[in-house]
C-alpha cells in the first residue's frame, strides 16, 4: 500500500478547538513526529488541539505525550461492512432510489439533512447555505451516483447515505447517513445505506466503514472492527 498520511479538520471541532487524525502505511511510523508537528503548528484554534490516536499503535501515543498532550475519555469507534455478502434491502411502497447524479436537488438535500440531524426549525436557505451542500459533493474524487437518497411519495429527501469510494482502493467510507425524522421507522437509512454500499461492491470495495457503534449499523451487518482515542492539548500554550 502507498503511504497514506492525512490530517484533517472537522466539522464537529472546528468552532472553537482543532481536530487531527493521521493515517499512515505501517512501515513508515517514521513520519508520526513530522506529522504532528505540522497539526501543532497549524492546526490548533484558540491554542488546542484534539488528535485522534489508534488504540492499537504502539508509538504515537509517546510522541504526543512528549509533546504534551493528554489522552482523554472520548473514543470514536469505527465499524465495518463486508460487501461481499447480501446485501438487499426491502423498501416501503411509494418511495424510490435514486442518486445524486439523476435527482441531486440542493435545496432538498439541505433539507433532509438538517432535519435529519435534529437541527431545530427550518433549513437555512441562504445562498452560503447551498453553497457549502454543493461544496459537500463536490469533492474531485466524489462519485454522486454512489451517494444515494431515498425519495418520499411527496417527492422530498427522505433519507440520505453519503459514501467515498476511490478505485485505487478495496474500500469505502460511510459518511453522512440520516433519515428525515417523518420518515423514521421505515427501514430507510438502510435502505440507503446498503444501497450506496452494493454499488461500491459493484465497482470493486470489499468493505465499507464508518465511524460509528452506533446499533443502527450493527443492526444492518456492520461489526466492530478497530477504535481510537482522543488526546487533547491544554492552553494556552502547547509543550515542545
């Protein structure tokens, strides 16, 4: 496998706090020191930090805690899905299938997921709004008829499964699944979520992951297959 190095920010963090996490091929743990140098120097916000580390390696933990970082009781547990198997699906009457790339309306998709994510109210319409949907599934590598949305009778976005697959890989990665909360109950967001991953099997992953226990994915085949644990910098200032 190439070397795979990555340090993100997230959504979830990126208010008030950084957020890091790094992959890296097994043979090159070398790079962990650089690595974090870099999130150290360019990735915090307001003076913190937040880096994802595996459980299972052995010598990142010594280097942040050389830095001085402190691991915390915040886990993120990641699952994953065999694509090799079965995986149909039963759907409601009246609701279709349908992809980003034959029924991608950004208004709607706006939509579901807000209201799918409990967001009080009404979706935020604003043209800076649609623009971060449309900046969502823009990426070079997204391939929108992977990203499937089950589409009420009404013709509204009842449920929504956004899922990456790059060729180069036996892989895919879940993320963002929700179902509108009028539509709960009905075995949509499995619907959709199967349904992204069938079409990845059909392009040549293996398995599906995604960063969640949650029982909705146990509940559709998904086992737990690794974990991590956030560690976290204090403020102001940052130990060298």
């Amino acid at each position: 496998m190439d070397v795979l190095t990555a340090v993100h920010r997230h959504e979830r963090f990126v208010e008030d706090t950084g957020f890091a996490w790094f992959l890296t091929d097994r043979g090159h743990a070398f790079l962990h020191q650089d690595m974090l140098r870099y999130a150290l120097d360019n990735l915090t916000r307001n003076g913190t930090i937040k880096v994802l580390i595996e459980d299972t390696d052995d010598d990142l933990p010594r280097i942040a805690a050389a830095h001085g970082l402190t691991p915390t009781r915040d886990k993120q547990p990641n699952t994953a899905l065999d694509l090799t198997g079965d995986l149909s699906y039963p759907l409601p009457a009246g609701y279709r299938i349908a992809s980003l790339a034959d029924d991608g309306d950004l208004h709607r998709l706006n939509r579901v997921l807000h209201r799918g994510f409990n967001n009080p109210g009404d979706p935020p319409e604003t043209p800076e709004a649609i623009q971060k949907r449309r900046t969502s599934v823009s990426g070079p590598h997204v391939n929108r008829d992977l990203n499937i949305i089950v589409v009420a009778p009404d013709g509204e976005y009842a449920a929504y499964c956004g899922i990456w697959y790059d060729p180069a890989t036996d892989y895919a990665y879940v993320e963002p699944v929700c179902t509108d909360p009028d539509h709960h109950r009905r075995g949509l967001g499995r619907a959709a979520v199967l349904e992204a991953a069938r079409r990845c099997g059909q392009l040549g992953a293996k398995v599906a992951y995604v960063s969640s226990d949650q029982q909705f994915y146990y509940s559709i085949g998904f086992v737990s297959y690794s974990s991590g644990t956030w560690w976290e910098a204090p403020t102001p200032g940052i130990p060298r």
